[in-house]
C-alpha cells in the first residue's frame, strides 16, 4: 500500500463518526485537523519538470501530457481541464456525494496566465462591472486601490492557484449560495467529506488566522497532494517582481502580492 493509499484508509477511519452521527455532515475540529495533518504527512514530491512557468500558468493544459479534459457530466460547459491526478480524486468524491444525494458541479478549473489575465483585465478597464456594483475602471483612479479592490476575489495572473491543475470551483460564485438551502447542504457535506478525497477549502474566512489574501470563498477547493508542492516551490521561488505582463502590474511589489495572496491561505492548506 502507498503512502498516499494509506494516509486515505486512515482518514476513512477517522471520519467514520461523520456518518455515525444523527447529521452525517457534522465533523469534530479535533478530527478534522488529523485528518488534515494525517494526510499531508503523506505528500511526497510528485510534480515532474515543475518551474516557474508552470508555477504561473504559462502554459496550454489542453497540450500538457498531465492534465485530461473534464467530461462535461461533472461540469457546467465542456472545455474544462484538471490535472489528471485531482481529476481523479474529484470524480471519486463526485460518485460518494451523488450517493448522498448531492451533486458536485465544476464552474471553473484550470484557467492558465492569458485566460487569468483575460479576466483581471476585464475588471482592471471596467468591460466586467465587479459583483458589488463596482466599476473599477471608472469609479477608482489610483492603480494600487484598484489592484486591492479586484483581489478581493480575483487573482493577478501568474498568482492563482487556478493556473496548477489542482483547484476547482464548485456550484456557485456566492458564499450566500452556501449559506442557505441546497447550498448549505452542499458545504456542510464538503466540510465533511472533501478532505477524505484531498480537498481543502485554501480561502476561509479573514481574521487573526489568516489576515491577508481573498475574502472567503466557499466553492473553491485545492487538492492538497499537489497544491502543497507547488505552493511551496512558489514560495521559495516567485517574487513580486517575476508577476507582469498586465495592467496594473506596476501594483505587484507596493502590495506584495506574493506573501498576502499566493501564501495567504488557510494554513490546513499549506
């Protein structure tokens, strides 16, 4: 049995009080945190030929050898890509929510450098209105607060954890959505179940454990056994002054967007 096979029947144990309990989505945080730990002890180095490049989605996943094209009934439009080892993991926790009664629905996976800096750019011009009403093209002048204002939610190109193959947003774009209802089932079932598949929740809410970064979100969802390598090749290895190529790049070293962003994640997720 592999590393990664064994540290999965671990965590399968101990997650067995989810479902012996009266609600199956009810977890302890005492569990859950060793199945966080239980399952990055089992991390060994699996990424080939990872560099810079790679690390800030400079490149084409339809012409990577390692990432597979997510088939359209675990998505909501075709043409999506995931590395092929989180893809797999995914269709695994797709089959065990399905049996629950839930379905997981993809909304974005890879997106690379150019697709990254296609929708900064947009929101950067003002060509997308950002989802609070705000125009940052017209309704903020100076280019460090229209740079903060856009990283509530979005990432510069060449910082996103999109770019690696390894997240994936799942049903909605709102935290509302998965406060309420349906979506909450949803979450509460994530909460529960993801970290027996590898996935983890990078952008929980800000505060005194994770005071720089995104404002939460509840539908992206990072797959451990590879994001943590990468994020840790990132941060030996990217600088502020390595992310350009777009407008509003002049912004990346006042803000630092290496230390706040690229590493300001949930800590069970690093």
């Amino acid at each position: 049995m592999s590393n990664y096979s064994l540290a999965l029947f671990v965590i399968c144990i101990l997650f067995m009080c989810c479902r012996e309990v009266k609600n199956d989505n009810v977890i302890s945080a005492k569990n859950k945190k060793i199945a966080q730990a239980t399952i990055k002890k089992s991390i060994i180095p699996a990424m080939k030929n990872l560099d810079i490049d790679y690390c800030m989605g400079k490149f084409s996943p339809s012409e990577n050898k390692n990432f597979s094209l997510v088939d359209p009934q675990y998505a909501d439009r075709t043409g999506l890509y995931m590395h092929t080892k989180a893809y797999q993991s995914f269709i695994k926790m797709y089959n065990h929510a399905l049996k629950d009664g839930i379905k997981l629905v993809i909304k974005s996976a890879t997106r690379n450098f150019d697709y990254q800096k296609g929708i900064w750019e947009r929101k950067y011009t003002g060509t997308t209105v950002l989802s609070d009403g705000t125009n940052v093209g017209i309704d903020i002048k100076e280019p460090k607060a229209k740079a903060l204002k856009i990283l509530e939610y979005s990432s510069m190109p060449g910082t996103s954890r999109h770019h690696w193959g390894t997240d994936i947003d799942l049903n909605a774009f709102t935290n509302n959505y998965f406060e309420n209802g349906k979506g909450l089932i949803v979450y509460n079932w994530l909460e529960c179940h993801a970290i027996e598949y590898g996935f983890c929740q990078p952008y929980t809410p800000k505060g005194k454990k994770r005071p720089h970064g995104y404002n939460e979100e509840k539908w992206h969802w990072s797959y451990l056994p590879l994001s943590v390598e990468i994020l840790d090749f990132a941060k030996q290895h990217l600088n502020n002054k390595m992310i350009k190529g777009f407008k509003g790049d002049q912004t990346t070293e006042q803000i630092d967007v290496v230390n706040k962003y690229i590493l300001g994640v949930n800590k069970e997720c690093k």
